[in-house]
C-alpha cells in the first residue's frame, strides 16, 4: 500500500511538476522543446506504469463505501460519455493540447464541433471515467489509484488553462471566452450552440466511440478481472 501511496503521488506530481510548473521553462530551454516532450512522454509513461503495477500488487484495504449497484450503474452511465468526449477529443485538432498554440493563431472559428461543449474533452473524459470507477470501487486501493486521475484530469483542465493564457494571452483568451471549461456550461450561457456542435462531429466519431465501448463492455471481465454490471 506505501508503494501505491507512493506511485500516485508520482503520477500527479510529476505531471503538474513538468507541465505546470517554472520547471518545464528550464527544461525547455535547456533540452529544446521536442527533447523536452521527448522526457515528459517518458515520465508519463513511467508513472502510469508504475502506478498500474502499484495497484495490482496492494491489497485491497478496507471498504471506505459501498453503494450497492449505483456504482456499476452509473459507470455505465458515465463511461459511454466519456469514451465520445474521448474519441472526439483525439479525432480532431486541439487547440488547447501540448504544442498546439499554432491552432490558434489560424483564421477561422477554433471552437469547433466537441470544443463547443468543452474546450478540455480529453481531460474530462479521463475525469467522468475515473469518478464513476471511484463510487463503483470504494476499497481503499481503488480510491487511491482512481482519485489520482481523477485529480489530475479535473485539476488538469485549470492548469492548461492559466499555462495556454501565459503562452498565447490574447488568441486563448478568446478561445476561452467562447468556450467553457465545463462541459456544456457555454451551451447553457448562450455563447456556444449544441446543435452546431453536434452537426460539426458528424457520425463516424460517434460511432466509433459506441464500438470501443461495447468491446470494452464486452471484455471488460476478461481484461480487468471484474464484471461491470451490476450484481
């Protein structure tokens, strides 16, 4: 369990440290920018790894909560949203991803299609699928190994913010203004349309998303040891 502890701090810490912090400038300026996403990539997947590796090898620990079968209802729930916010997020251009400032500064209208409903899909995706998974598992290595994403992930969409307003003010700024961070939230204040949004993604990133769920669905006994449906 002091292994887990210790790889879920790793796994935030190095994160917001190489990203979000006077460090990635240093490292920048040191490595050169590729070199830089170069090392971030591999710490990346070095923390990730050592987590996984982390959790599978704790014990369980005590039961923080139980909820019956809500939890495995509401990740069935949850994670379909997920994997669309997901797949939209990576099928088209990001202006608010790593080396992507360029994105902004073409003409055109950069909140297009998922970014009209939030301007940070990949990251709430990785949130939505990480807190369902945390009411649906309450021992206690589950909620150590879930939560960590799920700070990450949520606490992530802030700091890309204020990182992306330090690096390009004026062109994020109007990025920002007519999106929202919060999935939905520019909808519901008039400044995005929903309609246009969904006309913009189209079918094939739809439905690619509902068949990466039903396989995972599907196998989700045989990958990860646990039935995702209710018992």
């Amino acid at each position: 369990m002091t292994e887990l502890w210790l790889a879920a701090i790793f796994f935030v810490g190095s994160h917001v440290g190489l990203s979000s912090t006077p460090l990635r400038g240093v490292l920048v300026r040191v490595l050169g920018e590729r070199a830089y996403q170069g090392l971030y990539s591999l710490i990346a997947l070095v923390a990730i790894g050592w987590l996984s590796i982390a959790f599978n090898k704790a014990p369980p620990g005590p039961v923080l909560w139980w909820f019956g079968d809500l939890g495995p209802l509401l990740s069935i729930v949850l994670v379909p949203i997920a994997l669309l916010l997901l797949v939209m997020g990576v099928g088209q251009p990001n202006p608010s991803s790593v080396g992507a400032e360029h994105l902004l500064e073409e003409e055109g209208d950069h909140a297009r299609g998922v970014f009209r409903i939030t301007r940070h899909p990949v990251m709430w995706a990785i949130g939505l699928w990480a807190l369902s998974h945390l009411v649906a598992n309450g021992e206690l290595r589950a909620v150590i190994f879930f939560a960590s994403f799920a700070v990450l992930a949520l606490c992530g969409t802030v700091l890309i913010d204020a990182k992306k307003r330090r690096s390009a003010p004026l062109a994020y700024e109007h990025f920002a203004g007519t999106t929202s961070n919060v999935p939905l939230a520019a909808v519901f204040a008039g400044r995005q349309s929903l309609g246009r949004a969904i006309a913009e993604i189209g079918w094939k990133l739809p439905l690619a998303a509902v068949v990466l769920y039903g396989v995972l669905l599907h196998l989700h006994l045989w990958l990860f040891g646990v039935s995702p449906y209710p018992l």
